[in-house]
C-alpha cells in the first residue's frame, strides 16, 4: 500500500501531494493529452515479441501483467482506472552495468525497431548527438536503482503509469517517496521498454502530447536530463534542459516490476 494519502483527478492525474516543496501545477487543464490506449497486454506483448526474445509465453506474460495490474490499482486506488495510462513492458537481462550503454546499443534500438514496426511511414530519431556512455545513472531510492539491481540477475516484465504529469523534474521524485516502495520513478530503462511494448504512447492526431522525462535517473548536467517526446508524427530521443522548473507538457511515469 502507498505510505501516504494520495488522489487523483478526473483525468487520472495524480494529484500532488501537500508535502511537496519544488515547482509542480496543482491543477491541470489536460491540454497535452496520451492517446486512448487500452490496456492490452496480449497486443504489447506481439510488439515486444517482435523485435526481442522474450522467455514466457503471451499467455504467461498477460496472466503475469494482469496481477501486477490488479496489485497496483489496489494499491493506488484510483477513482476510476480506466483514466490511468498504464503500459505492460518486458526489458531484458543487462549485460553492460552502463546505462547510458544499453541504452545505445540495446534499448534505443530496440524502440527505433519497434517504432519502425508500428509506424512504417515515420521514424524514430535519437537526436542526441554524443555517446550516452557514462551519462546516465541510477538515482538511490527511486526506485530505478532497484529494476537495475534485478535486471543484473535476469529480465523482468512490470507496468508503466503514467501519472504524474506537469510536475518538475524534483516534485516527481518527491511524490515518488511517498507511494512507497511497490513504485519507482520511471527512469531511461523502464521507459524505453514501454515504448518498446507500446510505440505509439505518444502518437496523437488529434493533440499535443506531453513528453515524458527519465527522472528516475541522473544525468552529467545538473539541470538537464533526458526524454522521449513527439515530433510530429515521429518519436524523437533527446536532452533538454530543465533548471528545475515545471512545464504543461512535461510528464513522467511510475513502474511496478516483477523478476522472471
């Protein structure tokens, strides 16, 4: 159970806590919107499937995704779920204790291909035009630091929520605390596993989408990190900076995760 009382609005925004000191919207108008997705394991399941091995059945995986769902809802206790963006994801076992590593030779890849499956007609782009090497790390009791402790021992699958939206970059990592340890702040491996599960997360034709942050994680700017956002009708992998404010469009996810 979360270790503080929290709610959430009609648009499945978590609403921010009292507590929390840094720069966040108390109110949202909704302006940048998440596609109506469902919540369809099976179908994350044949885009992971695609373009990784992955070790257990579809059957297994929906079976797998459906508890840790329930847990989470129990947990959250949202108004009404079917608001909750949330995304099935598998990521493998790391084989390179670098992050910003696996990211450029295994997880920015494997969202490009994913990508490039779904959306022929379209691209993803890592705009980024350095290596990663060394650029991104773990922040301790994020939770992001415990799906890299699992994920030296073997893969694992979880869920992507994303609810927490227009909030900075440090008033995500202060509510985080305070669902407990059942969550972590969604860093650049969980995040790009969801994409990986679901490419069009932030396809939207009819609005602006937000772009989501990897604020479970650190990086080598002080006030910059890195994100996924639209690009028209492209994905784009890229830095920005932040200077630890907040901004209408920004947002960030929080995971639940389970080891194979």
């Amino acid at each position: 159970m979360v270790s503080k009382e929290i709610s959430f609005d009609s648009y499945g925004r978590l609403e921010p806590h009292a507590s929390i000191t840094t720069p966040v919207h108390l109110k949202s108008r909704n302006y940048f919107k998440f596609p109506e997705l469902n919540f369809d394991p099976g179908a994350n399941y044949k885009m992971i499937s695609a373009v990784l091995d992955i070790p257990i059945s579809e059957e297994s995986f929906v079976s797998e995704v459906n508890q840790l769902m329930e847990n989470s809802i129990s947990s959250l206790r949202p108004d009404n779920h079917q608001n909750i963006i949330a995304i099935p994801f598998f990521t493998p076992k790391l084989l390179e204790s670098d992050i910003g590593q696996v990211m450029e030779d295994v997880l920015i890849p494997t969202v490009g291909a994913s990508y490039k499956n779904r959306f022929p007609e379209y691209e993803f782009k890592n705009e980024f035009p350095h290596s990663l090497s060394g650029h991104l790390k773990s922040i301790s009791g994020l939770g992001h630091d415990r799906l890299e402790g699992a994920l030296k021992s073997g893969p694992v699958i979880g869920i992507c929520f994303f609810i927490l939206r227009e909030y900075s970059i440090h008033a995500a990592r202060e509510q985080i605390k305070l669902l407990g340890e059942e969550f972590g702040l969604a860093g650049a491996i969980d995040l790009s596993s969801a994409f990986v599960a679901q490419p069009d997360l932030l396809f939207h034709k009819g609005h602006y989408p937000p772009m989501i942050w990897m604020s479970g994680c650190q990086t080598s700017w002080e006030h910059a990190n890195f994100h996924y956002e639209a690009y028209g009708y492209n994905l784009m992998f890229n830095r920005r900076v932040h200077y630890d404010q907040v901004a209408e469009y920004w947002s960030h996810g929080i995971t639940c995760f389970k080891s194979l």
